[in-house]
C-alpha cells in the first residue's frame, strides 16, 4: 500500500515540507509519494494533508475561492489526518484573534475544538527557537523553531496538549489531527513528519 500525503501548496514553506515528508517516508521504509496541491480533484486523492505555515489569512482566503477548503473539511471529516503548522494550526482551528489586531474574519476549517491567539510571541523581529519536548508522542526532545508563532488559548473536551512553552499551548493533537505552533520542516528532525506519517498509515489499516 503506497500512501499519498499532500502539501496544500497556496502558500508558505510548501518545499520544505515536501522534503521533509520524503525523507521521513524513506527513513521509515514506507512507501508513499509527496505532492503539493491546490485543487479539489488533487486533494480528494490524499491520504493524508499538511496545511504549512505562512500566513493564514492568504491561505485561507485563496482556498476558499476554489472551494479546495470545503473539500479539506470533508475529507477531514470523513478521518484523513492533517498535520496543521503554524498557520496550518490557525486553519484548523474554531476560532483565532490576533493579539494585536483582535478578532479578524478569516477563513478557518473549525474542524479542531481550539481557540488560537495569533501572533502569541511576537512580531517576525521576535523569532526564535526554544528546546520544546512531547513526551506523549515518544519526542522528548525537539527543537522549536517559532517565526510569528501562534498559541492555542483554550481547548475543548478531547483535545490532548502535546507541549507548552512558557505556559503557553503549543503542540495539540485529536484524532487524526495534530497542530504545531512552530516549524518542523526549518529543522533537519523529521520525527514530527514521521509520527504524522504513523497517523496516516494507521488511518488506512
Ligand atoms: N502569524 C501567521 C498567521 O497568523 C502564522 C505564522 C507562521 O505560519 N509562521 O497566519
């Protein structure tokens, strides 16, 4: 069985989570291919979905125009993983204020019972990269790597919080979906795109 994982590839760091999710099928020993998509028809072939990071407004606004979101949402629905990162994470959720600007009419798939605060750290000038661990999901130890990072400000019954940093929510998982405040696919540890491609192997058996 060949597992096909999607990239939705509207915007943001699209290549490095294609190289990632290769090199973290390869060293697994799974077969599977790795592609970017954008379309209805592409997405409704996946196996399983990582919305990266970038800007979740463009992402959501340009995946609306082709209904591409409504096809993300029921496939979802219907038990396809999806890895949320950064601004991924934002898509995913129910709700998002930016903790600048307050309350904006994005897009979101509400498809995780979270809330997030946009912006949590910091402007881009206040990037940085924290030794983060999670431990639930046998990775003690990761490098995080925050670049406008969101935070999740409530979670609802059955989410399960992976990570904190600085009290903060960083890392949550339900299901079939896990979302990530900070950027994996910036670091050389696939562990995380390792773990997410168990969740998609698991999700076919
Ligand atoms: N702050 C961005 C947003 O709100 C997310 C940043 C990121 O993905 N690195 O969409």
């Amino acid at each position: 069985m060949s597992l096909t994982v999607g990239v939705l590839a509207i915007q943001g760091d699209v290549h490095e989570n294609i190289t990632s999710t290769e090199t973290a099928l390869k060293e697994l020993g799974i077969e599977g291919t790795v592609v970017g998509v954008k379309t209805t028809k592409e997405i409704s072939k996946l196996d399983g979905l990582i919305i990266p990071g970038g800007e979740s407004t463009t992402i959501g606004q340009l995946s609306l125009v082709n209904s591409s979101l409504k096809m993300i949402k029921e496939k979802t629905e219907h038990g396809m993983p999806v890895f949320g990162i950064c601004a991924g994470m934002i898509m995913l959720s129910k709700t998002a204020n930016d903790r600048v600007v307050g309350k904006t009419d994005q897009p979101l798939l509400d498809l995780l019972d979270i809330k997030l605060e946009r912006n949590s750290f910091g402007r881009q000038k206040e990037s940085f990269e924290a030794n983060i661990s999670m431990s639930a999901i046998d990775i003690p130890k990761f490098n995080g790597v925050f670049i406008r990072a969101p935070s999740v400000s409530d979670v609802g019954s059955g989410v399960e919080v992976l990570a904190t940093f600085n009290e903060k929510i960083i890392a949550v998982k339900k299901g079939n979906l896990l979302g990530v405040s900070f950027h994996p696919e910036l670091t050389k540890d696939v562990s995380l795109h390792k773990y997410f491609i168990k969740l998609i192997k698991n999700s076919k058996n």
